[in-house]
C-alpha cells in the first residue's frame, strides 16, 4: 500500500529531502549541496539543472536512509527559495548572469540587483502594493523581471518561461506548468482573493505588459496542495520512484515551515492569531496566520491562501541573521571560517562571561543587524548595519562580546516585527521556531527573554520537511484537505517560557534599539 511521501526543501545552499509517513514520521533525510556564482555584491544565481540535479541524489539517498521502496511512496512536493528560473520555450536554461553563461539561469533570492526597479514599483502606489506591505522589495519576482527585460534584453527575448524554483521543480518533476498560489501572490503581484488575479494595468505600467506570456503564466493559480498529476516517466527514473506518484502543488520554503508549524492550530481560527511562525536559519522569515486580511507596513501580505486556504498570511523577516552571525566571525581578527565548532565555542564563552558579569556584559556595546537591509518591519532594503561601543579590543573574548550582543539585536528584531503585527490585530504571545537557529542555544533563549513569548521547538525531524509532507499527502489523496492533513501529521514540540528576571534588560535594550534606529535615520537624513 502505498503510504509513504517524499518532502524536498530547496534552501539557498542545499537540497534537503526526507521519507515521512503519512502520520508525520521522519524515517529518512538526505542533503545535498547546490552551487551559487556571485558575479557581483548584489547579484547571484544558481544553476536550475544543477538543483534538480542535486534534489534526485538527495531524495535517493534518503529513500535508502529509509530503507523505503519506491512503490511505498504516494506523493511527492517541494519548496524552495523564491529564487527566479528563466527557461526558453522549449524548457532549455537562459543566462540571467552578467557573464552570459546559460547554466546560470536562476536569480536568487537574496540577489539584490533591482533595487532601482523596486523602487519605482513602490512609486507607482498601485493597489498591489496594499497586498504586498506597502513596498516592493528587490527579493520579489516584479523588479528583478523588469531588471532582466531592461539590462538583458537578449535573454528576456530568449525566454519561453519564467518560473519560482519550486514551481520550476513541480514541472520538472510532472511536466505541468501550473504555478503555485503560495509563489504567485507572495512573489508575483498575484492577488488571489480577487476574481481576476493578475492586475493588468500594474504589469504595464511597470513594462511588463507581455509577462504572462512571455513567462507562460496561467490564469489562475493552483492552491497548495493540488494534484499535478502523476510524475513523469523521467522524473521517476531521475528521483528513483515510480509513475504512480503523484506531484502536488508546493509553496514557498519559509511557508512550508509555517505550515509544519501552525497547521495543526486550523481548527480554531479565530486563535491562530496568537502563534508566530519564526523559520530561521541564513535568514529568517516570521509568518503569522488570521482570519481576516490585516495590511501591515513593512510585513509582506496579506496573502490570501499562501499557506492554506481561506487563511490570509503575514511575512515578516530578517535579511540577514545566522549570515550576520557568520558574516561577524569572519570580520574579527579572533574569528576565522564560522563551523558548527566556531559557534559552539563561542556560545560556551559566552555563557560563562554571562556567568561572571551577569546582566552588565558587554551592556555599552549595541547592533543594529540590518546588514543586509530591513526587511521587516521598515521595508528598507537600503538600510545599514551599525555598531556601537567598540573598542581596541580583538581577542577572542571581543568576538564572543560581540556575537551575545549581535544575537541580541536579532531578537530585538522579532520583537521589533511582532509588536508591529500586534498594533495591527493580532496578539502574539507564543513563537513556533524551526530551523538552523535551534541548534544556537543562545538565539533560542534570547527569543523567549527578549520578546516576552513562549518558545515552542519543534520536536519533528524538520518542520519544513513535515510541512512539504503535508502537501504531499493532500495531492495524493491520502487525506481529503491540507486542513485534515496538518491535524493528522502534527507532531508535538518543547516549550521554552520567557525568565521573568531578564525582562528589564531586554526592555531596556529594546528602547536603546528604537533610539538607534531613530538616530541611523537622522544621520542619513544629513548625509
């Protein structure tokens, strides 16, 4: 009988399968590397034939992990990055790198080339926008297709189809070109709550009058979880399954951890509000669900039926956080290459410097993390990160200073886009955290104390990989709804109360994070 479903999740460095099954068990996982060509400060790519390349030795080695038959397995769906595939009509790959290179036909989701391009965009205060947290971030799909169109105009001639990664991979995978509601509204401008869901006269005002046809758009777009159909007799060879499996409709990575995460909690909408969904690894994406659409400035959304229908989704996120982190070892002179035993290291340090000096360590020494811009909750893909109070210090104990203190700043952040979320209906209290930062003891006591919520750890395998899973089990009929699907597959987790002793610290630290943000304002304003 078949029971089994097969998960893949896209990262920005890797292709992640797991073997799950149908009650939500992780029986098997894979990881394989991707590659990615940085050309540019602002530009990267990825290589599409190389990723699903990388997915069918992943999703291989998984199913031998799981000592699982081919036949056994039902269903199979992906998420993936919001990064940008560019195919010719007859599915060949089409540069999208300055260097002209073919195989580079993937932007990536932190490719940063068009923030010209998101800002006119935002300038033109189209109705999208409403739908979108009042401005265009150069992460979306609009302004790096206006970029390609005005700066490559060969390949934009060139181009036959244009696809989000994990609707890239639904095709190959089964041949259809149906694209995901989950990627069209977050990404594309699609508003799905509309009868008619592409606003024609926002694609022309920004020249791209001739996208659906050019990037071979559907009508509509297919809620998550549909039926694609059977997997090709390719794709089976490739993945190592069969042609009895059937393909669902996917979404967006981030949107699968929601989903794994705050699935279970469909049956009372009307309390959904109170969770937040924190996925956080190289970057981090924080999702919160309502009945009811809430336009946020600077949090992306509403979107309609991104993550399940009828459910009107909020994301918020940070650029630059587990990268930050990374990016801070490599800029000190103590630090080096940021391993799992560079972090370790330092967080056992700074747990003992917390031990000697208590509340006091490193109190003069305050981030802004916005490195790579703020994404949420100001919407300014322009903004810098700043640091105060250094000094002439650089041994290793200057780094583990900075690091507590950086890790603080990103806690602050959540509480930053949270309590922005709360001033607009909902009433966060608990924090539902999946991804690489639950192995970073510091972050994941930082984001009870320094927001005041609960912290639920997922106690799954992968709450990704559970939330593709559920998808997957929809599509293949093994459940009738992606409702029914996140109630059945479910798994508990390990909660993590706020320590009342540390709440003013925090709430000073947060006041001294507003006043910097205010004070970064001012001098840019002078500049």
């Amino acid at each position: 009988m078949q029971s089994l479903l097969v998960a893949v999740d896209v990262g920005t460095g890797s292709a992640r399968a797991g073997v799950l099954t149908a009650q939500g068990v992780l029986i098997g996982r894979a990881e394989h590397p991707i590659a990615m060509n940085r050309t540019d400060a602002n530009h990267a790519e990825h290589d599409s034939e190389q990723i699903w390349q990388a997915v069918c030795t992943a999703v291989r080695e998984a199913m031998t992990a799981a000592k699982a038959e081919p036949v056994a397995v039902a269903g199979i769906s992906f998420d993936a990055t919001c990064s940008l595939v560019v195919r010719d009509a007859r599915g060949a790959p089409v540069s999208v790198s300055t260097n002209g290179e073919d195989r580079w036909d993937t932007i990536v989701w932190l490719d940063h080339r068009a923030l010209a391009e998101a800002e006119e965009c935002t300038g033109t205060g189209h109705e999208v926008l409403t739908y979108a947290g009042g401005v265009m971030s150069p992460e979306m799909e609009v302004p790096k297709l206006m970029w390609l169109k005005r700066h490559m105009p060969q390949s934009w001639t060139r181009a036959g189809m244009m696809l989000d990664l994990c609707d890239f991979l639904s095709w190959k995978a089964s041949g259809s070109l149906d694209r995901s509601q989950s990627t069209l509204t977050c990404k594309w401008t699609y508003l799905a709550h509309r009868e008619q869901g592409w606003q024609h006269d926002f694609l022309a005002e920004v020249g791209l009058d001739d996208l659906l046809e050019k990037a071979a758009l559907p009508a509509r777009a297919s809620p998550v979880g549909t039926d694609l159909g059977p997997l090709t007799t390719k794709a089976a060879g490739e993945l190592g399954l069969t042609i009895t499996c059937r393909v669902g409709a996917g979404l967006i990575d981030a949107h699968a951890g929601a989903l794994g995460l705050l699935g279970a909690f469909t049956p009372d909408v009307s309390t959904i509000d109170r969770h937040l969904a924190l996925i956080a690894g190289t970057s981090s994406c924080v999702m919160a669900l309502s009945a009811e659409d809430r336009p946020t400035t600077g949090v992306w959304g509403p979107y309609f039926g991104a993550v399940l229908p009828g459910v009107w989704l909020n994301e918020g996120g940070q650029s630059a956080t587990g990268a930050l982190l990374d990016h801070l070892i490599r800029w000190h002179g103590a630090g080096g290459e940021p391993t799992a035993e560079m972090h370790r290291r330092i967080a056992e340090r700074v747990a003992t410097l917390r031990a000697q000096e208590g509340p006091s360590l490193a109190s003069r020494l305050h981030v802004l993390p916005d490195f790579h811009g703020n994404r949420s909750p100001l919407g300014d893909p322009f903004a810098l990160g700043v640091i105060s109070g250094l000094t002439l210090d650089s041994d290793f104990d200057s780094l583990c200073r900075l690091y507590w203190r950086a890790a603080v700043s990103i806690a602050l952040g959540v509480r930053h886009i949270l309590e922005t979320l709360n001033g607009r209906g909902y009433a966060i209290d608990t924090l539902h955290v999946a991804g690489g930062h639950t192995k970073n003891p510091i972050l994941m006591e930082l984001y009870a104390d320094a927001t005041g919520c609960t912290v639920v750890e997922a106690e799954a395998g992968d709450a990704t990989l559970l939330g593709v899973a559920m998808v997957a089990a929809t599509a293949a009929g093994l459940y009738p709804s992606l409702e029914r699907a996140c109630i059945a597959m479910q798994q508990s987790g390990r909660e993590r109360a706020p320590d009342p002793g540390a709440r003013r610290q925090f709430d000073r630290d947060y006041r001294i994070f507003l006043e910097m943000l205010r004070q970064r304002q001012a001098l840019d304003a002078m500049a």
